[in-house]
C-alpha cells in the first residue's frame, strides 16, 4: 500500500513538471526576434472597445535585421488584424511598437480571441487573449405589488 502512495505521488510530480515545463517554455532558438514579456492573460472587452497591444522586440543575432512585424487577435468566431510594421534593428538593439484596434462591433459575446505575432515567415503564438463581454445590463425602472 504505501509503495503504490509512493509510486502514485511520483507520478503526479512528474507530470505536474511536465506541464509547467510546456507552460513556461521560450521561442525556438531559430526565432531572430526574443519577444521580452512572454507574461499573458485574459482582457475582458465589450463590441466595438478600444484595445492596446504593446511588444518589444530584440534582435539577438550578430548582424543588422528587418523584417515586416504585425499583431492580430485570431479566434473562431471573431478576429482582428493590425498593419504591418518595419521593424529594423542592429544587433543587440531593442524596440518597442504599440498598435492600437477595435473589438469588432460584431463580435460573437462570450468568445475569445489570441494575440498572434506575425514577423515575415514566421509567426509566435502569445499568451494573451481578449474575451468579449455584453455589454448589455439591467435594470428595474419600475415594479409594483398589489
């Protein structure tokens, strides 16, 4: 009995490892671009709200780089696309771009969408999503018992 507690407690660890390890996993080392916060979350936004997406980017190789840099939020039942940015760096050199969008007015309540970082052939998946809420609210403006 208590060699199976033992075997079973080892077994969850391990696993528990294994899925933490996945969670807070960095780009490939083939990505020219190091994204500086690979934090993430959940921002709750109504149709038709403003947003803001803000990203550095790093050039960790040895020569001087451009590549055409844009963001969307990608979901089943609503997206969004960001224009494209030149983004040109020397080695070692940092930047920052923020671009600013909309939720679409149509946007399908309750659903979420992820934050997609698109650089020339390339793409990096982040940890963030925007999930719409109604905006819609209720209340009594009238009511009486007889």
């Amino acid at each position: 009995m208590k060699r199976r507690q033992i075997i079973a407690v080892a077994i969850i660890i391990i696993t528990f490892g294994l899925l933490s390890g996945s969670y807070y996993s960095r780009p490939t080392q083939a990505n020219p671009l190091s994204i500086e916060s690979q934090c993430g979350g959940t921002v709750e936004k109504k149709p038709g709200e403003s947003f803001t997406v803000k990203i550095s980017f790093k050039n960790r190789g040895t020569t001087y780089g451009s590549w055409k840099v844009a963001v969307t939020f990608e979901g089943d039942y609503w997206t969004w696309e960001s224009e494209g940015r030149l983004l040109t760096l020397h080695p070692g050199e940092t930047e920052t771009i923020t671009w600013g969008g909309n939720v679409p007015a149509d946007a399908a309540l309750d659903k979420v969408a992820r934050l997609v970082v698109y650089y020339d052939d390339s793409f990096e998946l982040m940890r963030w999503w925007i999930h719409v809420v109604s905006d819609a609210e209720l209340n009594i403006v009238y009511s009486r018992v007889s």
